[in-house]
C-alpha cells in the first residue's frame, strides 16, 4: 500500500514498506512540523494583512486548521491572514465578528482556527474588555506606615514616598509665595536664595513691573512685563556691593535727551577709495570724474575689465573690535556698460599682530554682486557674507584688507570705478580705553 496523508496538515503516514530506506525521515519531517505547529509562529505583513509562514507548504486550506500566532504589529480595524501563500482569510472574533482597532496586539500570541470560510481568533479579544490596573493607585497601595508624621511627596510620574515631617524639604526649585508668608526657623534662606520684591503688582499684561532680588549676593533690579520672566525683562541693572556692574538692555536703544548713544554691536567704517593704495603688481588705475552738470567730484579707483586687479587699505583696529568676522558693501559707478551687467567685489584681509611678518597671505574673501542700473550712476551694493580673517586677530592689530574686482565671475565689459566700501565690525566693549 502506499503512503497517505492526514486531512488538515498533510502529515505523511509512511505505510511500512511502500517507501525503503525513507519511513524514518517522513517521521523526521513530521515531529519538526508537529513541533512547529506547537509553537508560536511570527507574522509578517503588515497594514492590517497578516502573513503566516508555517514551513509546512500547505496546499489548501482545511475546516479546523489551528495556528498559534505572535503577531508582528497591531491591528487598526479589519485583519485578514494569508497562511503559505495561499489567499487571504478573514480574522474575525466571537465567531463572526470582524475586528476592531487594537483588538490585537503587537508581540502577543493568539490561538486562530479555519472554519472553513475565516480564521477565528479564539478567546476573546475585544479591546479595552479588560481594565488595566490603575499606576496610581498601585503605587499608593505599596505604600506603608512606619512612625512620626507623615507626608505623601510624589517623585516621578506614578511614584509617591512618605516623608517624615523632620526631613520633608518644604521648598525646592522655584516657589511662587502670594500674599504676606511668615517663615518660622524651619525655613532657611541661602545666600543663592532669590528674594524678589515686585513693586507694581498691576496685573493688566501690557503694563510694566518693577522688581527688584538677589541672587548669590548681586542684587539685580528688572523692568519687565507682566509675565515676569527673564525672557521678557526689558531693563536690567545689576549691583554687587556698593557697585553697579551693568545696566543691560533688552532688544532695545540707550538714549540720552531722547538721542541714541553707540553701544557694542556692529559699527560701519566706511573707507573711500581715496584711502586706497593700488596694488604695484596688477592694480587699478586712479580715476577722477566731474559730472557734466552740478560739477561733483568722484575720486575712484577704475578696475579693468579682463585683468584681475587688486587695491588695499589697513586699519590698526580698534580695542573694542571682537577679533571676529567682518562684512562690506562696495559703493561704485560706471562711465559705461548695459543695463543688468553685473560686477562683483571681493574683499579679504589679514590681521598682523606685533612681530609678525608684513608678507603673511590673506584669508578667503568674500563676494558682493550687483547689477548696473545706470553709467554715471551711484551704485550701493549688498552686504557681503561674514568674511574670516587671516591670521590670529587680536586686540590692537593691524589688519589688511584687499579690494578686488572679481573678472572670472562678472559681466560689465567695461571699467568698475569704485568709489568706497563701508566696512562692517562687531565691537564688544563700551571703548577703547
């Protein structure tokens, strides 16, 4: 007789002596399929379509095949199932009824079984059947009495402690105290303690507050809006002893009778290219123009059209320059030239400290491109990128800059005549003292 199989799973049953030399690794191959079939076996798919590969190459599907399955995602409505590539089934549960959302779970094991029309999910799996078990309340139970007097702190999210009231800290991080507080010894104000004292209490939110604390023995007094904070303090006057270290404004002017006073930040030098020496090796030729009319004078420095040509300047910097990037913007004109023909400038520098060698190269420059509007007409240019000077730039150094005209990049077939730069630096200090 020859061998047969079982009905749901296709078990081989080897039939003695209808296969030599194989009736031992048909049983083999069915202990590993029993063994598999007796585990949970990982889902793959995804997008509510589960996909189960059983190793066992089913054929069809069989009324009362059952699987045990650890899903590989959460469902989020109806699920179907499609077992060693054969077509998808429906996975329904408490019989007929398709899923809902979250009735499976990700990394969870179910039993389903083949009715002969879905899978059934066995058990039930209804979502949110079951409460869980409330945190809080589970953490508050694990709580027990010793002695004294206790207080209940909580530490974390779904933590709680009792403190005993001689170590219980009454205050951490930062306190809002309203109304008048009487401390008794208990309390225990440090020098790092910020004491505040607000002067206007006018709630309305466009009206300003004065207040004034101390914080590590400076005593700081704030003009600031209603929400009190440090983002919001406009005026800010810092003491320490009987000093005034600082009065800080914010993202506001110093005036002085209604006049502003230069503070640190940036500061424009302007530089006319009368001040400029031309290069001995490839620099640009010196050029006086009188306009025809109102006979104004333009002292200019003509940069030729094909040739790349270079001017300098110096400028022993000022104390109170950050040593940092710098920006320019090239004023120019032109005698002649179309409409939209376009030069750019570029300016690069080396700052030389005392004893360094004058012949020490300059860094990269930067580019500033503008169009022709007009011949005879003042061109202002945009604000360079932020330009890294060579070297180490340091307070007191002389730093050299280099004007050019960059041909490779521009398209005015004729003369650039510039006629100054207004140079950019950042200052940080109220002088130069």
């Amino acid at each position: 007789m020859a061998d047969t199989t079982t009905t749901r799973y296709a078990f081989v049953k080897p039939e003695v002596g209808a296969s030599a030399d194989t009736w031992g690794s048909k049983w083999n191959t069915n202990n590993d399929d029993y063994d598999a079939l007796l585990g949970a076996i990982t889902t793959t798919g995804s997008a509510n379509a589960y996909v189960l590969t059983t190793g066992l190459s089913l054929a069809a599907y069989v009324a009362g095949q059952s699987f045990d399955i650890k899903t590989n995602f959460g469902n989020t409505g109806a699920a179907t199932i499609a077992v060693d590539g054969l077509a998808a089934k429906d996975l329904r549960k408490n019989g007929t009824t398709a899923l809902a959302s979250g009735d499976l779970a990700s990394g969870r094991i179910y039993r389903i079984s083949y009715d002969g029309t879905v899978f059934q999910v066995l058990g039930d799996v209804t979502a949110g059947l079951y409460q869980p078990p409330d945190a809080t309340l589970t953490a508050l139970a694990a709580l027990s009495y010793t002695s004294g007097t206790l207080y209940l702190t909580m530490t974390a999210a779904d933590t709680f402690a009792l403190a005993n009231d001689a170590t219980l800290v009454k205050t951490t991080g930062t306190q809002t105290v309203g109304g008048a507080k009487t401390f008794t010894s208990e309390f225990t104000v440090s020098s790092t303690f910020p004491l505040r004292r607000i002067i206007d209490t006018d709630a309305a939110a466009d009206n300003g507050r004065f207040r004034e604390y101390s914080d590590a023995g400076v005593l700081y007094y704030d003009i600031c809006n209603d929400a009190e904070s440090v983002a919001t303090v406009w005026l800010q006057l810092t003491r320490s002893g009987s000093s005034v270290t600082s009065v800080d404004i914010k993202n506001g002017s110093l005036l002085s009778q209604s006049t502003a006073v230069l503070v640190a930040g940036k500061q424009a030098i302007p530089i006319p290219a009368s001040a400029m020496v031309s290069n001995t090796t490839n620099g640009p030729s010196i050029g006086v123009t009188e306009t025809a009319t109102n006979k104004v004078m333009l002292r200019t420095l003509d940069f030729d059209t094909t040739t790349q040509e270079g001017a300098q300047f110096l400028i022993p910097m000022p104390k109170g320059w950050n040593e940092g990037t710098v920006t320019f913007q090239p004023v120019w004109t032109a005698s002649a030239g179309s409409a939209a023909d376009t030069v750019v400038w570029e300016l690069r520098a080396v700052a030389l400290s005392d004893d360094d060698a004058a012949d020490t190269a300059f860094g990269t420059g930067q580019t500033s491109s503008d169009a022709l509007i007009a011949t005879g007409d003042i061109h202002i240019g945009p604000e360079s990128s932020a330009i890294t000077i060579a070297g180490t730039p340091a307070e007191n150094d002389l730093v050299v800059f280099q004007i050019r005209r960059n041909v490779a990049s521009d398209n005015l077939p004729n003369d650039a005549k510039l006629i100054a730069i207004r140079l950019f630096i950042t200052t940080n200090a109220k002088n130069d003292a």
